[in-house]
C-alpha cells in the first residue's frame, strides 16, 4: 500500500497542531481529513475509509478518551488504529491511554524527525 492510498484522521481543536500535524502527513503522501471535535471526527467516519486516527486528548464537546470509547466500541471503527497525540505528558498518562484502547501514543510537541516514522509503525501494524 502506497502512502497516497492511507487516509489519516487529525481530531485535533488547536489551530497550529492541526497545521503542522497535516502538513507533515501531506509531505509524506498520506491523504488527511480534520476533525476539529469527536463529533466531526465521528460523522467523517462515516463517509470515509480511515486507516489511521490520530487523536489529541484535550478535545472540546467530547474529550478524547470518550470518542476513543466509542470508536473502541464500534464495529465499524474499532479496528482503525488510534494514536493518542496529546500535550498530557505525565508519567502514567501513555499507560493510561494505552489502557484506555489507544495503539500508540506521541506527546507533543512532537518531534518532527521521529514522527514519520511513528506514523509508519502504526500503519505497518494495520497492512
């Protein structure tokens, strides 16, 4: 599967992270949809083949340990692998939303030099 071929879901509130994290998987080749709240991002799975969901944890309206929830919970959806993209960098926090049904996790701010490549394994891990 080429990257032109992978659709990512960014749910993501904060202008700037929305930027950057798009760009970056633009200039990778990947094909991306924005959510700016759960409700957005669960409406778009509806229309869309996701294979990759990055999910910030600090979301307005539904936060994201209950949208992962529902996406957890959902036959449609509960087998695209979600990362949790989120500033939350106390100890324990990656546990946690591992736990909670994340499949990875990158605190931000990200590193840009490693994030394609922690993009890559969780893509690998679905194809």
């Amino acid at each position: 599967m080429s990257n032109s071929d992978v659709n990512v879901l960014v749910v993501e509130d904060n202008v700037f992270n929305m930027e950057l994290t798009v760009d970056l998987l633009k200039s990778y080749g990947y094909n991306v949809t924005k959510a700016e709240d759960g409700y957005i991002a669960l409406e778009k799975l509806k229309n869309i083949k996701i294979d990759l969901i990055l999910l910030d944890m600090q979301l307005p309206k539904m936060d994201g340990l209950e949208l992962l929830s529902k996406l957890k919970n959902d036959p449609e959806t509960m087998n695209i692998p979600v990362v949790a993209l989120t500033a939350h960098a106390m100890l324990g926090d990656k546990k946690r939303f591992i736990d909670a049904g994340c499949d990875g996790y990158i605190s931000k701010p990200m590193d840009i030099y490693k994030f394609k490549s922690q993009i890559d394994q969780h893509l690998n891990n679905d194809h």
